[in-house]
C-alpha cells in the first residue's frame, strides 16, 4: 500500500518533464520562442510582413551610397530570428514623371532567404542610384514575404511625383513589411507636352498688318 503514492508522484513527474520537452522542441501555434527562434509555419502572409518590418531599413540616399535596402538580423528583444528561413522579395519599381502622373515600371526584383540571423544588404539597380537618376526618374522600393506580387497587389495609382518621400503608396496586400518612396526630384520639368516659356504673339495670317 505504500508504495502507491510514490509510484503516482513519479508518473506525474515525468508527465510533466515530458510535455516541458515536447514544448521546447515543437514550439507553440501562435509562434512563441522555441529553443532560442520563433516557429513561424503556421504563420499568415500578413504575420510574416509584421515579423519582416523592423528589419528593413533604407539608408539615405547619398550619391555614394552603397546600399539601398538594408535587413538586419533580429534579436529576442524585438521578435527573434526564425527556426526556418522564409523567402522574402526585395523589388525597385522605376517611376517616370510624365503630364499626367506618374509611370511604374518593375526595373529589378531580389529574391533571398532569411531566418533574421544575418545582415543583407541590397543596392540600386543600375541607373537608380541618386547619383545616376535624373529630374524624372523616382523609384519605389519594397521588401515583403512569399512570391513575387500578382497584378492585382500592385499600387492601382503612384501619388503625384511632387509628394515627399513620407507619400503613402497604396499597395493591394498586407503582406508588404516595408517600402520607400523616393519620387523624381524636379517632377515640374518633366511634362513632356508642356508648353514653350514664352508663346509668340498670335498673328492673323504671314502677312503685315499694313498688307491690303
């Protein structure tokens, strides 16, 4: 009889130690740290976008400048790094100053893995940098999970080239985790079918005033 209690303390004992080590290998649904990273498989599109947005950074453009996207790693202070990589999408849309708004045009699209443990840097394509771009050319930059965006994710309409680089860009998805706007940087020289500076004054035909 007195070895009953004793037997029922070490069962439950080693329940308890079993489902402390299951935990820790396996993590937990809503992606809580397990063994020092986040499990994120079951995460959303739109989860994986917030997990990515403190990590990107874009540097201030300088005509040197070395990189233009930058993604940090991430420590436990600020969400931790991943158990497993996901792809993330670095893209650079070219923005044209024209009349009547603005053209977007995809120039170049950087696909990598990350896991938040590693340092990458992304620079300009060619001919986007600031030291190569003219008054007409801006460019738009995002960085966001998954594959690359469908049509219908796109921005429907680029703000007016004259806006400041703080401009909301109204993307169709919530998976977007950053992106920087840097708009064309003398949007009023470029319509091309703005008038002459000085019109001539009108005449009522090739001859002189005084022609009978």
């Amino acid at each position: 009889m007195s070895r009953t209690p004793l037997a029922h303390g070490s069962l439950t004992s080693l329940l308890a130690a079993l489902a402390l080590l299951t935990a820790g290998c396996s993590g937990t649904a809503d992606g809580a740290e397990a063994a020092g990273c986040r499990e994120s498989d079951r995460w959303s599109a739109k989860e994986r976008a917030q997990w990515l947005r403190p990590s990107v950074s874009f540097p201030e453009p300088t005509a040197d400048e070395a990189a233009a996207v930058v993604i940090r790693p991430r420590d436990s202070e600020d969400g931790g790094p991943l158990c497993e990589p996901v792809t993330v999408q670095v893209e650079f849309w070219e923005l044209t100053a024209t009349a009547t708004g603005t053209d977007m045009t995809s120039v170049q699209r950087y696909q990598l893995a990350t896991d938040g443990t590693e340092s990458r840097a992304i620079g300009f394509p060619p001919g986007l940098s600031a030291a190569e771009r003219g008054a007409c050319t801006g460019v738009l930059m995002a960085a966001y999970p998954g594959a690359r965006l469908a049509e219908a994710e796109l921005p429907a309409d680029i703000a007016h080239p004259t806006s400041a680089p703080t401009a909301d860009v109204e993307f169709g998805t919530d998976r977007i985790g950053a992106y920087k706007l840097l708009p064309p940087s003398d949007p009023d020289q470029c319509a091309t079918d703005r008038q002459p500076t000085a019109v001539p004054p009108a005449t009522s035909g090739p001859w002189p005033s005084y022609h009978p």
